[in-house]
C-alpha cells in the first residue's frame, strides 16, 4: 500500500458555511431547489468537470435557493489505495462548489466512498467524503420545509443513523413538510424494468423500517438517484422521485432514454411540483 502525506489543508468556506446555518425563517414560502444526482467525477478524458459546471450555471439561471446532490458525487471506490487522486478528485469537487456561490447540500452515494485505508482510519468508507463535505447524514429546514438526508451507501441505515434520525423526527410536529434525499432507493423499479425481475438491489435493505419512522409526520417527497433512470412512484401520498443522473449513462450518453439532466423542484407553501431538466450536454 502506498503512504501519502497530504500536506494541503482546503477551506471550504462558503458554501458549506451557509449550508451548517439554519434557516431562520421559519414562514412556509415559495422557492426552488435544484437536485443533482450521479455526477460521476473522474479524471477520465470526458469533460466531467465541464458539464458539472454547465449544469450548476443551467440551475443558477432557473433561480434556485440551493443544490442538493443525490450520491456518487465523486468515483473514488475503484481506486483501491490511489489515495492521492481520491483527494485529488473531492478537492476540484469541492473547489466547483465553492467557485458556484452556491449552497450546496451533498449526499454521500456507493462511488464516494473509499476503502484503500485500514478500517480504523478516519478516511475509510465515508470519511473521505466527510472530510471534504459535511457528515454523511443530516438535516436542516429552510423555508418552512425540512430536509433529511440520509447515508444509504452501504445499502443500508445503520442503528447510529436510526437513532439520530428518531431524535430528529421527534422535534418535528405533524405539519412541517418534509423531503428526504437517499442515494441507493426507499422504491424503484430498475431491475423489474431493464431486466423483467424484482431484485433486492431496487431499494436499501431496511427501507420499509425507516419510512414506517415518519408516522405521523408529514413526509412529501423523496429524492433519490443510484439508478440512473428517471422515475416516478406515488405510494401511500408520498412522492419518490428517481432523479436520473448528472452524467446520465455515465458520461455516455442519454441512458434508456434518460438524458443529462437534474430534477427542480418548486415549492409552494405545502405543495411543490418539478421538471427534469436536459441541461444541453453533449457527449465528446
């Protein structure tokens, strides 16, 4: 294995400052918000970073308060102990982000995680992301609504991110709207619509268990990625939202159909409703 020494310390001043902040006006409003998932960064001679860039001046022009991402920001889990460009790679990620202006809220996804440490090592898994981003789960309210991310890269949540995610609900009353952002899915259809068969790899593992959580609260909306399909379920009067990808057939062209884009989403007090958006890329 090889040792590197990273010796540059990054500040990530801007965005991620704002994005720790609160929202202090709590008066249910109208706004907008733009959610990338599956960017897919890497160093490969693809122009990656370019229709990052585009895509964040498309979401600007349209308005946005902020930027979610939906997981797999960055492809870092194949490069076994290349630990130079994993930080090479959330480096210029987050560079991109602190270039926007922007407010960004990241959701840690399967590609962002890296495993070419020993398990005790605070970069392993999801450290790296964490030490670039933010905590791979959290939440934050703006405007009336409140948002909960949540860390399902491992295709499960795990009792620690249960348990927080109890306390956070607990502070909610049964009015506040919700929307929650995943990356590998609570519902999808994928394999039953690419491949004719249902599969344990369509949602996380304990998806039932975790949405039967937000009983009595009022969940609105799902986003999630993973899949690369753009989706839309309805169940039970909560809105899933498979969000295709940034880099749709990774950085290939449109991906059954699904071309490069993001979902927007308008909020309206309790209501909201969306657009997938093809934010002009063309594949070199």
């Amino acid at each position: 294995m090889k040792t590197i020494i990273i010796t540059t310390i990054f500040i990530f001043s801007l965005s991620l400052a704002q994005a720790i902040e609160p929202e202090s006006n709590d008066k249910r409003n109208s706004f907008s918000f733009a959610f990338f998932t599956d960017i897919h960064l890497n160093k490969k001679n693809n122009g990656c970073f370019t229709a990052f860039e585009k895509a964040i001046e498309t979401a600007k022009k349209s308005k946005v308060d902020f930027i979610m991402t939906g997981g797999d920001n960055v492809d870092i889990d194949v490069l076994n102990d290349d630990a130079s460009t994993a930080h090479e790679l959330f480096q210029k990620f987050a560079e991109k982000i602190e270039k926007s202006k922007m407010i960004f809220y990241p959701t840690i996804g399967n590609h962002d995680r890296f495993w070419g440490v020993s398990k005790n090592d605070p970069l392993y898994n999801e450290g790296l992301f964490e030490k670039y981003m933010r905590k791979s789960y959290y939440s934050f309210n703006h405007k009336g609504w409140h948002f909960i991310v949540l860390n399902t890269s491992n295709s499960v949540v795990d009792d620690a991110q249960k348990e927080w995610l109890a306390n956070d609900l607990a502070g909610l009353d049964s009015e506040t709207p919700i929307m929650a952002s995943v990356h590998v899915p609570f519902l999808s259809v994928y394999y039953p619509t690419l491949k004719g068969k249902y599969t344990d790899t369509d949602t996380f593992s304990n998806f039932k268990k975790i949405w039967e959580m937000f009983d009595g609260k009022n969940l609105k909306l799902i986003l999630q990625g993973h899949m690369h399909l753009y989706e839309e379920i309805k169940v039970k009067d909560v809105q899933f939202i498979t969000a295709g990808a940034v880099s749709a057939s990774w950085w290939g062209g449109a991906y059954h159909g699904t071309e490069e884009g993001f979902l927007k989403v308008n909020i309206n007090g309790n209501d909201f409703d969306w657009e997938y958006i093809d934010y002009g890329w063309e594949t070199k």
